[in-house]
C-alpha cells in the first residue's frame, strides 16, 4: 500500500513550502559538512529529523553529526536505529564514526547488524494462488459460509480460493471498482466492507481517476454493492476495521486522518494532519475502547474511541524501530505488526500492558525470509495468523506494466499466536 501514497503524496510534495524547506535544510546540512561547519551540520540534521523522522537518509547523517560533534551516546543511538531500519547500512568504514569504533555500544551495534541478518521463521506457506497477477494486498475469512476472500490490486475484484489446493475464483468481479486494498465483514457477516482506491497499477487506471477512493459496502448473501461511499477530495483510503456496532474505521494515507461510517453516512473522524506521514493498518482492541492506527514513519498511535483527544504514540522498546508497519493487527492484549519497510522486512508481536497504553514486550516471528517481498495486511481466524508473503509491487516498470518474469504466484502464509 506504501508505494500508492508515495506517488501521490510526491505529487502534493513537490510544489508545497514543506517540501522546498527540506530540500534547503538538506543541502544546507551537507554544505556544513563539506566544510566541516560540525555544528551546523548537527542543527540543520536535528531539524530534518523533527520534520520527517524515521528517514533512513537523515537518521544515519544524524549519527555522524552526533559523532563529528563529540557526542557519543547520542551518536550510537542513531546509528543503532538507523541500522534497525537498514541492516544493510554499510558505515563500518565512515570516517565520520570512527571516534566510536572503540566504545562498547559500536560492538553491539556490529552484533544487532549481524544478528538482524539472520533469518528468523517461525510462519510456513499454507496454499500458493493459482491467480499468478492476482496482485493481493488483503485478505479475509467468513467463518459462516467458510469462505476465503482475497483482494487484488490489479484486477479490482475479489476472489474466493480454495485454502488447500489455491484455485481462485470471481467473488465480486464489477465494472468500476478500483484496486481493492482490504476489507472487513461486520460481526454478523451480513456486509463486507471493502477499501478501495484508484492505483495506477490497477488496469482500469485512467489519469482523471488520480487521488479517487471509495468505501463498498457489499451484501455477502448477493455479492451486489448496495452502497458506496466517499469523501470530497483526494484520498487513499488504505485499511478499515468494522466494530461490533457495525461502525467502520477507514485510514486515509493522503491526508493523514481516520473516517468514520456510521448509520450509513461517512465522516472525517480524526485529523492528524501535520503530524503523521502515512497511515497504513489500523486495529480495535478486544473490548473496543481504544483504537490503534500505524503510521509508516511515527509508529502506533493509540486512540481512545470515546474521546480522541485522549491519544499517545507508543514507546517502541530497544530493538525494534517504529519504522515501516503496513498490517496492524490486535490479538490478546498485543499487536502483530508487519514491518514491510525495513530491511531486513519483519514481522513483530508487540505486548501490551493492561490498560493497552504501553509496549512491555516483543517476539520476533519472522525476520529475513527470502520469499517474503512485502507483505502487507493480515487476518485472524482462530489462533492463527494469515498474510500474503509476497506482493508484486516491486514488479512494475515506469508505466506500471506487471513483469510477470519478476515474481510467483502469491503466496499465503500462517503462524499460530
């Protein structure tokens, strides 16, 4: 979903005073450092980290100014984040860190390295599709009809599939729906929500269609769309979670905000302009107090349902990095993440504490797996957690043509929580 927002958010960047103020402070920081102005250098990196944090680019220039300017500790804290968003960040031979090399914290870092490169995995493939350019993002489970739902990017439909042998077909398959992203069922499987947004990968893109998203509500019994729902301006609506009320919580990567659906009329819930970058998965929890959306850079913000100006980014605890969840999901008072925006890609379960306001703990369940290529959103059906390993966005060319050459056929996977 990531690669949908960053399109079009570069689109909005390019020509706004935000973007051209970063671009200044970026050239400014290195003029400082190729003049070995080290104070300057620090402050016009500390002041681009402020405005978009978690970029790799900027994290890692933070750890050499830190270094430059003979501040050690500060200097290891941002090298070690910038390695867990990068493990492939080669800075063993930057001189700019070379006042570290002999500090025990540097050591650490060269084993968090390593050890981030070895592979952790504890999910195993259930089925491969037999749809090969099906192009997945999310997926589903009616547990009244037994039904496994997929969505495709590609195509804008979704298919129905055989859990054992794979083989996909039509589920909802109409002119004028766009990429389908995700969806839920409400709590009595009477209607299927499905998010949906106008991706240039999708085949029936057209350039008028730029920045479109719609909201379906789908009959399950008749598979018709009795409603669709959307929202004056551009928009990516990327995920949603149906409570048991039958209210419905969309993420809006382009504008930063969450919508609400409720007794049939949408709207604009929570504004977090200004403050997020990229909302990605969002996710109630077991009583429905508290809502929980991620944001590609800042992490997981957590929202009471009844009051949202009651809201905190969680503390992420060493080790881990808020960098880059796409899914979110909760599950017995912890949230399993899908880190598809790092390196090596990841996926996390994060534990709560009882009142679900603060991260206590984290299990690594799967780390480095060669047949991951960014997985994205996840569902549960008893104790198991399902996922797509691999979706085809990296197999598009500049005019979003599929090089069916550069991937299989998806792929689901499973681990038991």
């Amino acid at each position: 979903m990531k690669k949908i927002f960053c399109f079009l958010f570069l689109i909005a960047a390019a020509f706004s005073s935000s973007a051209q103020k970063i671009n200044e402070l970026y050239a400014n920081s290195i003029k400082c450092r190729q003049h070995q102005k080290y104070d300057c250098f620090l402050r016009f990196t500390q002041q681009l980290d402020s405005i978009k944090p978690s970029n790799s680019t900027y994290v890692y220039n933070l750890a050499c100014a830190y270094a430059l300017n003979e501040m050690p500790e500060k200097a290891l804290s941002a090298l070690e984040k910038s390695v867990l968003m990068d493990a492939d960040t080669k800075f063993e031979a930057d001189a700019d860190l070379e006042s570290l090399k002999a500090l025990p914290g540097y050591q650490n870092i060269l084993k968090l390295k390593a050890d981030l490169q070895k592979q952790t995995a504890n999910s195993s493939k259930v089925t491969t599709l037999t749809e090969k350019d099906l192009h997945p993002e999310g997926l589903t489970y009616l547990s009244k009809s037994k039904t496994w739902l997929a969505t495709s990017v590609r195509k804008g439909k979704i298919v129905s599939f055989d859990i054992k042998k794979g083989i996909c077909k039509d589920w909802l398959n109409v002119e004028g729906v766009y990429s389908v992203l995700a969806m839920k069922a409400d709590a009595s499987e009477k209607y299927l929500w499905v998010a949906t947004v106008a991706a240039e990968q999708w085949t029936g893109y057209k350039s008028e269609l730029k920045g479109k998203s719609e909201i379906l509500k789908v009959d399950i019994k008749s598979r018709k769309i009795v409603q669709r729902f959307k929202a004056l301006g551009d928009h990516v609506f990327g995920d949603l979670v149906v409570a048991k009320s039958g209210v419905v919580y969309i993420s809006d990567s382009y504008t930063a905000g969450v919508y609400k659906i409720d007794s049939d009329e949408i709207t604009h819930w929570l504004d977090l302009s200004g403050r997020t970058y990229n909302l990605q998965g969002l996710t109630l929890s077991g009583d429905e107090t508290k809502i929980y959306v991620a944001d590609y850079f800042s992490g997981i913000l957590e929202v009471e349902v009844g009051n949202v100006k009651n809201r905190k980014w969680l503390d992420f605890p060493a080790g881990t990095v808020t960098k880059g969840i796409d899914g979110l999901t909760w599950y017995d008072n912890s949230l399993v993440a899908i880190h598809n925006g790092v390196k090596p890609i990841r996926i996390v379960r994060y534990f709560l504490n009882d009142s679900g306001d603060k991260i206590v703990g984290f299990k690594l369940i799967d780390n480095n797996r060669r047949e991951f290529n960014e997985p994205a959103l996840g569902c549960l059906k008893d104790k198991m957690f399902y996922f797509f390993a691999n979706s085809p966005w990296n197999a598009y060319d500049k005019s979003n043509n599929l090089d069916e050459s550069k991937f299989g056929n998806p792929m689901l996977f499973s681990f038991s929580l």
